[in-house]
C-alpha cells in the first residue's frame, strides 16, 4: 500500500511477450487505456482524499511506462494476430508508437493545482520510447527523480533471444537521448539498469561478457536477480525441457538445445558475474575464468575483470573513486547480506539508503523496494 498508494494505472495489458514474464498471457497483449478525463480525476482524488498526499504523484503507469493509446493499426488484423510480441525482433510496422496522448496526460497532470511533481516509476519500454524523442525529452526533464530503472536483462544475443528482448543498441540509443535532455535540463540523473542472471540459453561466456560490459561502463549492480520458472512464462517451458520453444517443440534434432542453468554451482556463478566487483566472488570468478580460458582477464590492470590478489576481509565492498553502486532489485530472494551503515564518501545503495529522491512518501530516507 505504501508503494501504490500515490500511484495512477493508466492502462492494462503487454504486447512486449518477455518470455521471462506472464503480463502478456494474464492481462492480455491488447492494451487497455483510460480516457484521460479519468486518469486526471483519479489524480485529483488522490490529492484531495489520501492520507499523507504532499504533492508528488509517485507512478503514472501500468505494466509499463509507455503503451498508453499503443496498439495494432489494423482491428481485423490485430485479433487475427498470433506473433507473441509486437516489439519482438523489431518493432512490427502495424503497431502505432505516437507518443503524443501520453505526453498530453504529462503535461495535464503537471498542471493540476497543488499537485507538485509526477514521477514516472513504472518500466519503461526504451525501443518504444526511442521512437518519440519528444516524448523522452517530456520524461527525462519533468518525471525523473534523480535515476531511472530500465531493464535491457541482458548485452547478449544469446540470452536476449531466448528473453525476446531487445538488442542493447537500443540502450545506448536511450542513453544518449536521456544525458542530452538531461544535461539540457542542467539535472543530474542516472539511468539504473536491470539484469538477468541465469535465465534460459545464458551460457558461462555470455555472464562473463556481461560483466565485462558492467565494468566498461562503471556499474556495480548492489542486489541481483536471477532468473525464476513462474507460473505461464514461456521460458519456464524452456527451463523444464531444454528446448527452445519459440522455434518449436521437437524431442528430436529438429528442436534447437538451450544451455538452462541449473544446479547451486551455476546459478551461483552466473550471480557472481553480475556481482564481479564483490571480492568474496572472486575465487568462484578465478575458477571459472581459468576453466574458461580467460585467465587473461584476472589481473591488476584497469583492463582486467578481477585481480589476483585476495582482501583479509573479503566480505568488504570498497569502492574506487567514481565507480557507481547501481541497485538492482532482486527477482527471488536471493539478497546479498545487509551491510553496516553508509561511511562518509560512499555511495548509497539499496541497503544503506537510496540517493535522495522526491517520492511523495511522507517518510523521507524510508528503505523502499523498488517496483
Ligand atoms: S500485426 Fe503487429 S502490431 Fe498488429 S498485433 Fe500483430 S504483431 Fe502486433
């Protein structure tokens, strides 16, 4: 309730089909959108009728951030429709990616007298977003609170096809759009991206290309998630047969083999990549690297992924000058043990506290879970 309860739905159903997740099969891939007369009278509601209100609207959103009023041009064609996604591999040239009456509920909203700040907390589609620069400059100067979550799952082509997610291209496309607009606005903001470990079709290598990608671009990711079965997503099918079933099951050569993670040993070391920065993760990395052969990448150097040496207490966390801490939330509960109070000139994460943020919560510092 505390997380909701200054929170609008503007709109039901996915037509994103991430195998990982169920949205797609439990609310439909045909969104439903509210007219904007209800959507502004909800949020009046909210400043008049709920308890604690202070100004700040903390989500406009749903299943996701962007497809308000976004769907398939054509009705007929659209309820004939079988494909799983509409964004999957690309963008379909049937679906409509105007921007524009979201922008509109945006703008109204700002608007509406004693209402202070709205934020935008939902996921953001950021291939779809991309497609309105008009509507990332809209988000990035007047919804975000100091950082945004987005969520490429993984830098991978193997993994990100059997996720039906797309490419990291379309990361580095939002990013630029969102440090212009956000060094046009003279803000300081950050983008929080979240990943997968161990999600069906991830082998060793692509876990440890990701942790090379994390490192490049200074992230340190602070919780993990990792890959789940749940109930009616797609890939929990492939993590029970091994198959990769948006090719087609066959029990024989015509079905195409997933590498699914399995076993303690694996998931943990998945886990341990995107945690590479950690060093009571670096004797299970050393290992794996040196059976890899990428010993190459152990080392001192700027250019290596871990070093050779080994701390006293390697249950510390230190962190060099402008390194980020990201937080990323986790999938299961498979949280890394909480850590003593921030120290003067560390970053704050997750577990000691998030960077300040306008949350339309009362209780300014409280620890609150990310959605
Ligand atoms: S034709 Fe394209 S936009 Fe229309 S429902 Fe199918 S995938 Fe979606």
């Amino acid at each position: 309730w505390e997380m909701i309860r200054f929170s609008i739905n503007i709109m039901r159903g996915c037509f994103g089909g991430c195998t990982f997740c169920s949205i797609t099969e439990h609310e439909g891939r045909i969104i439903q959108s509210r007219s904007e007369e209800s959507i502004i009278r909800e949020i009046e509601d909210v400043r008049d009728k709920v308890q604690g209100f202070t100004g700040t609207i903390s989500d406009l959103g749903g299943p996701t951030a962007n497809m308000y009023r976004l769907g398939c041009r054509t009705p007929e064609i659209e309820a004939a429709c079988r494909k799983p996604s509409c964004v999957y591999p690309g963008i379909c040239q049937n679906l409509t990616t105007n921007h524009d009456p979201l922008i509109k509920i945006y703008r109204r909203g700002r608007e509406i007298k004693g209402v202070k700040k709205i934020l935008i907390g939902s996921g953001l589609r950021y291939d779809l977003a991309i497609q309105s620069p008009e509507y990332v400059k809209e988000l990035v100067q007047h919804h975000v609170g100091g950082y945004l979550k987005i969520a490429p799952e993984h830098t991978e082509s193997g993994p990100l096809t059997k996720m039906m997610k797309p490419g990291i291209g379309n990361y580095d496309k939002f990013k630029q759009l969102f440090d212009k607009f956000t060094a046009e606005a003279g803000k300081k903001q950050f983008l929080i991206p979240y990943f997968i470990a161990a999600h069906p079709g991830t082998s060793d290598e692509d876990m440890m290309h990701l942790a090379i990608w994390l490192k490049k671009n200074g992230f340190r990711a602070d919780q993990v998630q990792t890959f789940y079965p749940s109930t009616m997503a797609t890939a929990t099918a492939m993590y029970h047969t091994g198959i990769n079933t948006l090719k087609g099951v066959h029990r024989d050569e015509r079905g195409e083999k997933v590498d699914v993670v399995r076993g303690e040993k694996r998931r943990r070391l998945h886990k341990a990549f995107l945690r590479y920065h950690d060093p009571a993760n670096w004797p299970l990395l050393r290992e794996a690297l040196k059976t890899m052969g990428r010993a190459d990448l152990i080392g001192n150097g700027k250019h290596h992924l871990i070093p050779t040496f080994q701390p006293m207490n390697t249950g510390g966390c230190g962190a060099r000058k402008n390194e980020k801490f990201l937080t990323i939330p986790s999938m299961v509960s498979e949280k890394v043990p909480a850590k003593t109070g921030p120290k003067p000139g560390q970053t704050l994460t997750q577990h000691t506290g998030l960077p300040p943020r306008v949350t339309g919560n009362a209780r300014p510092g409280s620890k609150k879970k990310p959605r």
